[in-house]
C-alpha cells in the first residue's frame, strides 16, 4: 500500500502528485532536471559493464561494439529525441534498445566492392533484434520504450530493467546468430517478427526471398562452404512474382548467380 505522501511508487511523471486527502490527481508542472546525458552516465554505470565482461571492446556514449572472426555485433541504446518522444508521449530522454550482427561474409563474396566498415552502425546491421522491457510502466506501455520521467525519479528503476534485458536477451541473441550456420538458416526461412502490430522484434533485412535476404543469404552460403544454398537465394529472386517487372534487379540478380 502506497504511503501517505508517496507519489513515487507509481512510476509516473515527475509533474504529477496524488491528494491524499480525497484520492484526486493534482496537476503540477515541473522543470525537466533530466537530460540524455544522465541516462548516458547511468547506462555507462549500470550496463556497460555487463558489456565489457561479454567482450565488447568499444564503447560510444549509447553504444558499444564485440568485434568477432564473422561478424562485428552492435548494441544500441538509442534516445528518441523530442520529435519522436512527443509522437509516442514519451520524454526525449526516453530511449530503446537493439542490437544487431554485421556479417564481414557480405564483403567476402564476388560481387564485393567495400571493405568491412570497422565500427557499423546498429541500424546497418544485417540481423537485428529490439529489446522489449519486462519493467512495468503505466504511463508508458509501449514494449520497446523505456520511458524516463522528466525528474529521472525511476531511472535507477530504468536502467536496472535494461540491465536485465541485455543479460537475458542481448546476449544470448548474439551468441544464438553469431553462428553463420543458424544466421543462414534465418535468413532462408524465417519471418520478421514483430512485439506487437506496428513494433519489430527481430528483422533480418526484408520479407522472404527479398533481394536483401538474397544478399546476406548468397554470402552466408558461402561462407558456410554450401554454394548451392547460395545459388539457391538468387534463384528465389529470380522465380518470385514481385521481381518480374524490375529488369533491372532480374539482370543483378542474375549476374551475381553466374558468379557463384
């Protein structure tokens, strides 16, 4: 049971405070004393750690970097500024997270013409997964939001549930498709999927039998040592319905099946 006078509890907005004599909601406005910066700091504090541990080498304010032998893997805690925050009634200081694995096999095959970026940015990552929150917010509900009031009165609160959701699925998301093998088998057969309507959970570059799947399908095959599998990606471009009136992509699409 909530305190007399305790109006923290609940989790809400810093500008809001309880009346304990009837029950009633008074209506309070209060400067922001919270900025990005301070949940930086407390990310920094809280959660790269965990990361550290785990091997990340690199570290930016909101995001840090493993490099690996296959692939480089990205985590990403990114604040949604005061356009966003506003569209989704969140502060701007309200943030999500995500991480994603660059496969170095798509610089690998034939058609190849950069190099490995060294340090890619999350949203360029081939595989991507978004961190849903297992904190409940009533003022904010939506799944991939963790939403700071504007007095940071819950950011311990916050960060302690991000923390959670990188140990339970950050981690083991990277470990599960820095395996080339499995990543090939995802971006083969598996389906985006989504938290809710509207809201992604994982992504793997595109619909089935895209040309993005083709890509990092193509080059994973071939990493794999498995050149039909590979073969196999551009065929299902080539034999899909949507591609039948883009000559353009049929002819890529086709050049790059002669080079396997």
């Amino acid at each position: 049971m909530r305190e007399a006078g305790d109006d923290r509890l609940l989790d809400g907005p810093a500008s809001t405070k309880f009346d304990d004599r009837g029950g009633g909601v008074l209506p309070e406005i209060e400067p922001a004393v919270t900025d990005s910066r301070d949940v930086a700091a407390a990310l920094k504090s809280v959660v790269f750690p965990i990361l550290r541990d785990a091997g990340f080498a690199r570290f930016r304010a909101r995001a840090a970097w493993r490099p690996g032998e296959s692939a480089v893997e990205v985590v990403d805690f990114h604040s949604l500024g005061s356009y966003l925050g506003s569209a989704v009634g969140a502060t701007s200081h309200s943030f999500g997270g995500s991480v994603g694995l660059y496969y170095k096999a798509l610089h690998a095959v034939p058609w190849a013409t950069e190099p490995v970026p060294e340090w890619p940015e999350e949203h360029a990552c081939h595989a991507r997964r978004f961190l849903r929150k297992s904190l409940f917010q009533l003022w904010h509900r939506r799944p991939d939001v963790w939403y700071v009031n504007s007095k940071g009165s819950n950011l311990d609160s916050v960060v302690s549930d991000v923390r959670k959701a990188v140990v339970e699925q950050a981690l083991p998301w990277l470990d599960q498709y820095r395996d080339l093998a499995r990543a090939l088998d995802a971006f083969e057969s598996r389906e985006d999927r989504e938290m809710r309507s509207g809201i992604a959970l994982e992504m793997f570059g595109g619909g089935l039998n895209s040309l993005a799947r083709a890509e990092a399908a193509s080059a994973l095959g071939l990493a794999c040592g498995q050149p039909e599998r590979a073969r196999a990606a551009w065929q299902r471009v080539l034999d899909s319905p949507h591609y039948q009136r883009m000559p353009e992509l049929r002819q890529e699409a086709e050049r790059r099946l002669a080079l396997i």
